[in-house]
C-alpha cells in the first residue's frame, strides 16, 4: 500500500499555518530588580548633635561635600537603599548586617588623614570582626581630599587596610569629597 | 516453440497481475545472486538496492557488493538497482533456474545530497568551497569534550572560550550567530549569539562533522559568514542488525570522566531505531600551578530516532535531550573595574579554594530539546523530495553570586521555543545538471522569565524567517565543476522590550524611533520594537582537476545577516568582564563578500592543501568601547554594538606526508588578519598565528599506534587598544591606573601525546584503549581567545584514559 501525498500541497499547508498563527505576545511583566542598591545615604553626626547627611543616588548628580573638624569625633552611620520603586523602598542595609560574615564596608580616604573605628550598635560577623554600618570617624589634620566607601560583598579575609587586601566583589564604591576644618 | 509460448504466458500474468510474479502451483525455489561494482573500478558497491518491480522483493549489498534473492518463481522481471550515489539501473531480468548476475554501476558523487556516510567515503555537502572534517574516530577521541574542542584541530577552525568548559567554534575569525550548527539536517537553535554560550550539543551522538567554510552551505542558510559545521548521525544500512559503540573515558585533570554509548538497531525492511546516552562529569579542573575553583561541570545527554529508509522513500522521528551545568571560576566573578584591575595585577586567582565537585553560582545550566521529524521520497524520475520540521526548546539559566539565598535564583532565564520547517527537492537534468530548490521558514518565541530579579539581558521577542534557495551543479566530467546558488531571507522581528524612560531619551531613540513607544510606566518605558530584514546570499564557485592529483577550486560567497537579538536589545552588566553591554536598534543587515582559493596535491603518500581567502564586510556589526559609565559600583566601562567596514584575509594550510608505511607527519596551521577599516584599527578576539604538527608512529602489527602532537600559538601582535583608566587611591592619595585589558598573553607551545592500543579486532567487536596525555609538560600558559585570561591560566596536564567498543 501506498500513501498518497501531495508533496506540494502539504507544504503550502503547513507554511500557511506558520505564517499565519496568531503570534501576538503577551505584554512581558516589569522586571521587580531585586538587589539593586540606587541609594546609599551616609549620616554624619557631631558631639553636639548637629548633623550632615551625604546622599548618592543613582542616576543623579552628587556634589554634597561634607565638611569635618579635626579631632573631632564623628558619628558615622552608612545604609543602603533601593528606590527603585518609589512606592516600595527596601532598606539592604538590614541584609548586610544579617549577612555579616559576607560583607564589609571599607573607607578610604584620599589627600585627607581620617581614622576610623567601630561605632555603637555596629553588626558584627561570627569572628566579632565588626562590618562598620556604624563607624566613628576621628580627622587629624585639615584639608580637602574625599572618602571612598566600599561594601565588600563575600570578602576572602575580614580585617585588612587596603581595598585590595579583603578580595571579594565590590557592590558599591563611591566617593565622598571632604574637607577639613580646624 | 514451446517455451516461448510459456515466456509470453507468464509475461501477459506478470502483466494482469500488475508485477505480482508470485504464480501459485509453480516451483518458487529459485535464487539470483551477484554482485553490484562500479563502473570505472570494478570495486563492490556498498548500500545499492535491488527491487523487483511490482513486489516486495528486495535485496540490498553487503560491504562485498553482495546481493541476494531466494524463493524466486520462475518469471520475466524488472530488476531496479539503486544507490544514492549512483545512477539507477533497470534491467528485464528472466528467471527460470539459479543464476548469478552481475551488474554495474555509474558510480558518481551526489553532490547536492545531505551527506552520507558509507564506510570511508563520504560526500561533500558544497561542491568548490573549503571543506574540513573529522571522522567517527576522531570524534570518539573527543568524546568527553565539547564540540568546538574537536574542530579546533581543525586548520582555520579555532575556539572562543570562556574559562575552561565553555567552548565556541571560531571560523575564520567569526563566531556566534556568524557560524551555523547542523544537526540531522536542521539548523541548532539555541541561545547562539552570546560568546560564553557554548553550542548545546553532544557530539557522541554522531558519525561524522564537516565544516564548511563561509556561507557556502546555502541550504542551511545564508547568514553564516563564517562557516557551518554539519553534524550526520550514522547512515542506516538495510539488513537485520545491531550496531553501536561505547566510550568510557576518565581523566586526571578534573578528576571526572564521561560514558557514552550508541546502538543502532535496523531490519532488513528499511526500518531502524536508536539510541544514545552520554553521561559526564568533572570537579574543579587544575591549572598547573592551582585549583581552578568552581569550574566543575556534569551532562547528561539522550536521543533516540526511529525511522525507516527504504533507499526510495524514508522518515524519521528524532528526539533529543541536551542538559548540563558548568561551573564559572569564581575568581572571575567579580564588582567593578577596580577588582579586575587587582585580578589582572595577580599571577594567580584571587580566590582559589580546595578541588571539590561542587558546582556553585556563577554558573550555567543549559537543556536543549529537539524533536524532528522528517520524509523523504523519491519520484519516478529521480528526483527526490523532502521535509523536515523541527520544534527546539531551549532553556538557559545563568546564576551569580548574590545576596542571601538569590544565588539559587537564576539571574538570567531564557527560554527559546523554535519551530522550524524546511522542504526541499532535487532533480537532475541531463546527465550532468543537478538542481536543488528548497524553502525553510522559522518562528522563534524568546521568553525571558522576570522572576530573576534581574533587568532582562534579552528582550521577549519573536522571530519569523522565511527563506528559499535555488542551487545548481554542473559536472560535466571528473575533471571540471561548476556550482551556483541563489538564496532569499526575510526576516521579522518583534520585540517587546522595557527601556529605562533616561536611556531612551539619551541614546537618541525618543526621537527615531518613537513608532515603538506603547506605554508609559514611569520610569520604564515599554516599546515594541519591530524590524524587517531582507537579505540575498549567493555562492559560486569551480573545481579544477589538472590532473597528477593537482586540484585548484575557486569560490566566491556573498552572504548576509540580520542583527540578532543581543545586538540590537541586549542591555545589562557582565560581571566577568566587568563591562555593561547596550545593543544598537539603529543596525542594519550585515553583509560580507568571501573569496576563497584552494589548491590540493594529492599523491599516494602526500597531501597538501593550500586555502587563502580574504573577505570584505560592509555594516560589520561588533561591539565597542564607548566610555565610562559612573555607576554604584564606580565607573564602569560600557561599550555598544555598532557597524563598521571590515577587511579579513588569512589562510589555512595543511600538510600529510607519509615518510614510511609505519610513520606519518601531519602539519597544519592558520593565519588570519582582521581590521576595522574605519577606526582603521585591528579587531578583536581575531586568532593569532598558530600550527600543529603531528607525527604518529603505527606499529608493523597495527596493533598499536603512537602520536606525539606539538601546537604552537603566537602572540597576538594585532590588537584594538581598549584599555582605560580609573581612579584609584594609593598610600592616601588619588592615583589614575591603567587596565589593561587588550595587551595579548605571550606565545605558547603544548605538546600533547595519544597512545592507542587495539585490544580487539574482531568483525563483530573492535576494541581498543587510548592514552591520552594534554599539555605534558604541564606549561603554564594563557590563551588570548579565552576570555577568562585575565583571571587564570588554562588547564594543566591531563592523563585520561579511554576505552572504546565498537560492536
């Protein structure tokens, strides 16, 4: 027995069936970015309460300059945000301090001579290697120069004095200008 | 007298009963048997079909051109003899006793045929253009490898990496959606456009793979400048038997090894089914000096086919299975310019951790499903038809190291539905015209899965191609041919893509493009890009026999490309290279001249090929550095896909000389020159200088044999300069510090050696075990085609074991 197939005609078919099939897609969802920091706010606060905050935001323009007293001690309290969603702010910091044996936050400072400590109520990691959401930063002499700060995500060590020195990936780095009074 | 009445009566039944020569009350005991040959050699034709008109005889040659029919009743019939490289034969054939006949065939080579594979005669898929190929054995060789593993031993086929596992074929200094993959005859549909996106293939699932150089494989499309590899399974033989092989390999470097085995089952009616599994897997491999963390890697791979091949009339179901998961170098993921700069300032990864199997983010997960089905049937006149459709899905899923637990969370998931239709037919006209005129369409479904938490890298798009191609070969004699072909592409594309409102407004596309803007959403903008391609590919070439074994062809190859995906939308951060990658919508179709020369001497105990070709691209689509782009993280370099006018030219030679029956030299190698003609700048990632020699010693026995193969790599002189600046802070103090990321690692030789010892050599079971040792003097070195240069060394020494079945 044979069966009896118009090659032609079959193929007319078939290409007529691709070409023609409803592909109207469907509108894709918004992606909900889920780790995105945009954000990163860092609150300066003096003995006598007086107050500056830095603030970077993605996709802005940030020439805040911040301004110091030497040998004065400082307050220092970093977070970390994501706006994307003006409706829904996340705060990440909260993440970081949960994670702390995966994060560090580093501060570098460049043409400004600036120590910094571990503050109150700082996270701590397992090794109570302190992670530096809350730091209190001591200037000794004046100029103007800036701070870079890091957040180092899955660091290969915990304590070093250089960025290169903690490996690990960097989330954020930004800089701070600063500048010194005496 | 009367036995010429009794012919005439059994002719006029023959003839009522419509060729049923079955007449009951007769003595059906007779037999015919002989031999098919060929015609200019008197050498046994393997394969060729013998039918008796009108009935359900048929007999079909062994590998001695062998036929047989038994049961026959005495008759006048009409024998068919057919071969797919041959020209049929009819003969009126009159049986009245036990006869032998011999019988002769023009034996010719099919050249618009799909390759088949007969013992060691295989067919060329294009007549003039640049062919290479790799047979079963040495596709065994490769079996727990990738694909682009076993085509770099190829001259002018060299491999784009990504760390160690991740694999791509570079042709002629092209790859991506610049090189086309067929398997069964259909073109491989998976995410090919991304360099770290190795083909998702498993080679042990085929008997032979041909490369052919530029676009000149029309038939499976017109938009691969670079090449196509074509990969054919096995050729189904008709009679009763089960055939198949397997491959156990274990290796030291990894610590891992794979399994990999094949059985054919076929029955003497034309009917078949097959099966295949391989299995892999590897720990973190090793450099010479250290562990390459998180490099491990598993696959698992099925297909089976069932099917029936008649010599006439055929199909085939195919289905098959691609999974498999690879671990990325941790050290090689990494935050912002300034961590590349510490990694590229080391010798060594900066994060190396004990060998372990585990595989953690970053790393790929990669399923590819096809299932095909496919008909062939030949016409009276010998002209052939055939249809395949195809439906591939293929799912990605790229993970890095995040936050919490989201490293589970695939931050890239794609899922690429493809189905594919293609229908082709071939005739001949007089005896030296052959002609194929065929039709291919596709409609493609990329999804991109938002729950990734991740913007998306590709946008959800369709795609819908429709294409047709006329093709011609004019072989007058063996001396002399002429090819031509002619193909027309349309391509749709359709996207709906979120760009961020600012970017929109930046890039300029508020403006050009505003037709694609649908909907507001803030500060995303949803828009519906959609773009028409109409692209022509031609190719024309001549083959020249000047006899002596002297052989010159010529080709020319116009081919061109629509952008594909990543081109025009991709938008998103590549944490291995620390670069953010924005696709161009204002790219045209890409369009490529190649002329390719090749001259060949063959002699009894010399081979030598000699291949130059140069080739001019017009909207030459690459990516390029554009700047700096302050971000969370601190500057980040972006670079954007553009268009310029390219000029390649380089050639590939190769070399074989037998210096006595026991040893053979092998000597190949390749050069290539690319340059932007605009920036008039060199381009990138373009192969450097290389050669291979290969000397083997057979032993007198052929028991064993022993290969000693050294390869050496040059520097790559020609290079764009990409490198930038950041800033960085050293003893208190801003510093700028140059990364350099264009710079070429040094030169390198390797030196590799195949031992191989025939355990069994049986008609029934052929066995034998092979020693192979990579890389024996454990060279530390860096391979300028590998993109994970700047964070670690490629791959040290590696003893693996192989032991081979074939049954």
């Amino acid at each position: 027995m044979k069966i009896v197939i118009n090659p032609i005609y079959n193929l007319f078919i078939l290409f007529l069936t691709l070409s023609f099939t409803s592909c109207e897609k469907d509108t894709p969802e918004i992606v909900e970015e889920q780790e995105v920091i945009t954000t990163v706010t860092i609150e300066f606060k003096a003995a006598d309460a007086s107050s500056q905050t830095f603030k970077w935001q993605m996709d802005q323009a940030n020439t805040q300059t911040i301004t110091l007293k030497t040998n004065t001690p400082y307050e220092v309290s970093i977070a970390f945000l994501d706006e994307s969603d003006p409706g829904n702010v996340k705060v990440i910091t909260e993440e970081v301090a949960e994670e702390a044996d995966e994060h560090q936050i580093f501060y570098e400072f460049s043409d400004v001579t600036v120590s910094y400590t571990s503050g109150e109520s700082d996270a701590l990691d397992s090794n109570n290697n302190p992670v530096f959401i809350h730091s209190i930063w001591t200037a000794s002499s004046t100029g103007t120069g800036f701070a870079r700060a890091y957040l180092i995500h899955e660091p290969t060590t915990k304590s070093s004095t250089t960025r290169n020195g903690f490996g690990g990936e960097t989330d954020v780095a930004i800089d701070i200008p600063i500048t010194i009074v005496d | 007298m009367k036995r010429s009445v009794f012919r005439l009566l059994i002719f006029v039944v023959v003839i009522t009963l419509k060729g049923s020569p079955i007449l009951y009350g007769q003595s059906c005991n007779y037999s015919l048997k002989g031999n098919i040959l060929d015609l200019h050699d008197q050498s046994p034709i393997f394969g060729a079909l013998i039918t008796i008109e009108g009935t359900t005889f048929f007999s079909q040659t062994d590998e001695f051109g062998t036929y047989n029919f038994e049961n026959l009743c005495p008759g006048t019939y009409l024998f068919l003899i057919e071969h797919p490289q041959c020209d049929s034969l009819k003969r009126k054939i009159t049986i009245r006793q036990n006869q032998v006949l011999n019988f002769k065939l023009e034996h010719h080579i099919n050249e618009l045929e799909e390759i088949t594979v007969s013992d060691s005669k295989l067919e060329q898929i294009t007549n003039s253009a640049q062919e290479a190929r790799l047979n079963a054995d040495q596709i065994l060789e490769y079996s727990s490898k990738s694909l682009a593993d076993a085509l770099n031993t190829l001259s002018g086929v060299s491999v784009l990496r990504t760390g160690n596992s991740i694999a791509k074929p570079l042709i002629h200094g092209m790859y991506g959606s610049r090189v086309g993959i067929v398997s069964n005859g259909m073109r491989l549909r998976d995410q090919e456009w991304g360099a770290d996106h190795a083909p998702n293939i498993d080679l042990n699932a085929f008997e032979t793979i041909q490369v052919v150089k530029g676009a000149a494989a029309l038939k499976y499309g017109g938009d691969t400048p670079g090449g196509i590899i074509v990969l054919a399974p096995a050729k189904k033989v008709l009679k009763d038997s089960l055939y198949g092989n397997t491959v156990l390999n274990m290796e030291t470097n990894g610590r891992g090894g794979s399994i990999s085995s094949r059985w054919v089952k076929t029955f003497k009616s034309g009917f078949y089914y097959s099966g295949q599994l391989t299995a892999k897997r590897f720990g973190d491999f090793q450099a010479p000096n250290y562990n390459l963390t998180n490099t491990g890697l598993q696959e698992g791979n099925l297909s089976f086919k069932l099917g029936s091949n008649r010599i006439v009339e055929g199909w085939e179901f195919n289905y098959s299975r691609f999974s498999n998961e690879v671990g990325i170098l941790r050290a090689a993921h990494i935050g912002n310019i300034q961590d590349l700069a510490t990694a590229l300032a080391s010798n060594i990864p900066l994060r190396v951790n004990p060998f372990t199997y585990d595989i953690n983010a970053p790393k790929q997960q990669g399923t590819h499903q096809n299932i095909q089905i496919s008909y062939f049937s030949t016409t009276k006149n010998q002209a052939k038809w055939k249809w395949e459709y195809s439906y591939q899905i293929n799912q990605r899923k790229e993970f890095d190291v995040r936050r919490g637990t989201r490293s589970e969370l695939a931050a890239i998931d794609l899922k690429l539905q493809t189905h594919a239709l293609s229908g082709n037919y071939t005739w001949k006209k007089f005896e030296n015209w052959k002609y194929e005129w065929g039709i291919n369409s596709l409609l493609q479904d990329n999804f991109s899965n938002p729950n990734t938490g991740v913007k998306r890298l590709i946008p959800d798009h369709l795609k819908i191609e429709l294409g047709s191609y006329i093709l011609g070969v004019y072989k007058p004699n063996n001396m002399f041919s002429w090819d031509w072909g002619l193909r027309l592409d349309g391509v749709l594309i359709d996207a709906l893509k979120y760009y961020d409102e600012r970017d929109w407004i930046e890039r300029g596309y508020a403006d050009e493009f505003e037709l694609f803007e649908i909907q507001d959403m803030g500060t995303q903008l949803l828009t519906n890009p959609k773009f028409n391609f109409l692209n022509i590919a031609g190719q024309t070439g001549v083959v020249f026999g000047f006899g002596k074994g002297f052989e010159s062809n010529v080709s020319y190859i116009l081919s061109q490309r629509a952008p594909n995906a990543s081109e025009l939308f991709s938008d998103g951060l590549h944490h291995s290279l620390a670069t953010i990658e924005y696709g161009n919508l204002r790219l045209q179709k890409e369009t490529i001249h190649k002329l390719l020369l090749g001259v060949s001497k063959t002699s009894d105990s010399f081979q030598t090929t000699i291949s130059p070709y140069v080739s001019k691209a017009k909207n030459y689509i690459f990516i390029v550095p554009r700047g700096l782009e302050q971000t969370i993280r601190g500057a980040f370099p972006f670079w954007q896909y553009d268009a310029t006018n390219a000029l390649f030219f380089g050639i590939d030679l190769n070399a074989d000389l037998d210096l006595s029956p026991e040893l053979n030299f092998n000597w190949s190698a390749s050069y290539t020159y690319a340059q932007d003609l605009e920036a008039n700048l060199p381009l990138i990632s373009i192969p450097p200088f290389n050669s291979t020699q290969k000397i083997k010693y057979t032993s007198n026995s052929k028991k064993w044999d022993l290969e000693i193969a050294h390869q050496r790599v040059s520097k790559q002189l020609r290079f764009p300069d990409n490198n930038f600046k950041f800033n960085t802070i050293k003893m208190g103090t801003i510093v700028p510090e140059t990364v350099d990321i264009s710079t070429p690692p040094e030169s390198f030789n390797k030196l590799d050696m195949i031992f191989s010892l025939y355990l069994k050599r049986s008609k029934i079971l052929k066995s034998y075990l092979k020693v192979m040792i990579k890389n024996i003097t454990n060279n530390d070195y860096r391979d300028y085609l590998n993109r994970f240069r700047y964070y670690a060394a490629e791959n040290g020494r590696n003893i693996q074991l192989q032991l081979n079945f074939i049954y």
